[in-house]
C-alpha cells in the first residue's frame, strides 16, 4: 500500500500547487469550441477552422449522412454538414471525435489498461447517445460527450501510476487507487477544460448508483444508467450493485416505463447504432 500512499499524496500536492500534469486536447477542439460561443460565428467560419482537421472533417461529414439522416439528400461538403447537424452538435461532436487522440499513448508503461478505458469509455458514450435519443431535453451529442468523458481521471492516475513499480505490477492495488480517486480527477480536469458544468460533474457521481437530485434528469443520470446496462452480462459486474429498478437514474428516464426487460430490449435493437457510433469515434 506503500505505492497507493505516495501516489495519493503526489497527486494531493500537485493539485494544491496547480501543476497537476493533464492531458491536452487537440487545438482544433478549443478554436471549434470558442468560435461556437461566439453569437456571431457563421458556418463558414466553422467549415474553414475544421477543415485543417481532414480526418475529423470526414467524420462530421460521414455522421451527417449516418441512418439517422438517411430520407435526407447526401451531403459532401463540411459546410453542408454543418448545417445539417447544427453548430452545438457539431462542437460536441469534434470534441468527442478528438478524445482518441487524448486516451492515445503507446509509450505508457500501462497502455493496455490506457487502451481498455478508451474502448470501455467508447462503449459507455455510444450508450449514452442512445439514451440521450429517447430522453427529452437530452443532447444525444452532449451525452456521448459525457460518457466518454466520465472516466477521464482514470486516465489520469494510469499515466501516473505507470512510475509506480509496485502499481504496476498489482493490478488490485492498482484498482483500489483509481476508485479513490478519478472521480475527483476527472471533474477537474473538465472544470479546466472549461466543459459545461452538468459535463463536468458527472465523473465525480458517475459511480453513484443511488444518486438522487430529484425529477430533473441530468447527463449524470444518463452515465450511470448506461453503466448499468453495459454491466448486464458481465462476468466481472460487481455483487454489490444495485437492481436497476431501484436506482433513482433509472426511474426518471421514459426508458423506465418498460421495466429494465424493456429498456434492455430498446439498447438491444440499436446494437447496430451502437456499435456505429462506438466505431465512429475511433480505434
């Protein structure tokens, strides 16, 4: 436990100090996303700012001809594709669509957990976008963006933990140290990101299965019950968790109506929109 005390302590100090080491998101993310605050912005100016970014420019422009958009005439333009999306959807978008490039480190001693948590954060996004999509006053956009963001400390701690031998090489102790801390972590790092704040929040309560913060439903609620419904199945989902129908999340959301059978069903039938959008946001 030696290794979990010095790596809590290091990382206590550093963020008293403000010299917390995060990651950084690509600049094409910063300048979409202060162009889109900005009232004045046109889809022009948007279209020029992404189209430095061919890769994700392809992928703006692949989502805005995706089924949901199928009765709709193809677009092959970026600025088409914004104006097909929306400014909002497409400044979630290209922020989801540039995590790969955070979760990205083959020099990390624990890369493969690093490659595990992009692929589990994926899957808990894709989820969430599903979700958002049958829950009124929920971005599906913003959901994604608050699934994949959710265990963003978790990332943080490996890349720390990967100077700590003893951390390294026991994979308990290892997990015993991340569940302490990420959630703290990846609030942080989201608050520093300036994220909105109901996105930012969510790491800190994203393991809450008993959260209740009354009728309004909130990108939390949408986290933690497409946590739940991705455990279904799982060899490894804890003993100790709770029964869908008893968790607060769960009980706002119109899925709810059909019982955890239904709602299960519901994901069941979008697996190909799941997996489509598990795979649009990257390897």
């Amino acid at each position: 436990m030696e290794a979990v005390r010095q790596l809590t302590e290091q990382i206590m100090e550093e963020l008293g100090a403000g010299t917390v080491e995060l990651p950084s998101l690509p600049d094409v993310v910063w300048r979409v996303r202060a162009a889109v605050a900005d009232e004045n912005v046109s889809v022009n100016k948007l279209a020029v700012i992404l189209q430095v970014e061919p890769s994700i420019t392809a992928r703006i422009i692949q989502i805005a001809n995706s089924a949901a958009f199928v009765h709709h005439k193809p677009v092959d333009s970026c600025h088409a594709a914004i104006s097909r999306l929306g400014l909002d959807t497409v400044r979630d978008l290209v922020t989801c669509l540039a995590m790969n490039s955070v979760f990205a480190d083959e020099r990390a001693p624990l890369r493969r957990q690093i490659k595990d948590l992009w692929a589990h954060s994926r899957h808990i996004a894709a989820i969430a976008g599903v979700l958002g999509g049958v829950t009124p006053r929920i971005s599906p956009e913003k959901a994604m963006l608050a699934g994949l963001t959710h265990d963003i400390g978790e990332l943080i701690l490996l890349r720390y933990a990967g100077n700590y031998a003893e951390l390294v090489a026991q994979p308990a102790l290892l997990t015993h140290c991340l569940a302490s801390l990420r959630g703290m972590l990846g609030s942080m790092v989201l608050h520093r990101w300036n994220f909105d704040p109901e996105i930012a929040a969510v790491p800190e309560h994203a393991e809450d299965w008993l959260r209740d913060t009354g009728d309004a439903i909130d990108y939390c609620d949408i986290v933690i019950v497409a946590q739940m419904h991705a455990l279904f199945g799982n060899p490894q989902r804890p003993d100790d968790l709770p029964a869908m129908t008893d968790m607060p999340a769960f009980r706002k959301l119109p899925v709810s109506k059909l019982g955890a059978d239904g709602s299960l069903e519901i994901l069941n039938q979008a697996r190909d929109e799941i997996r489509y959008a598990a795979r649009a946001l990257g390897t």
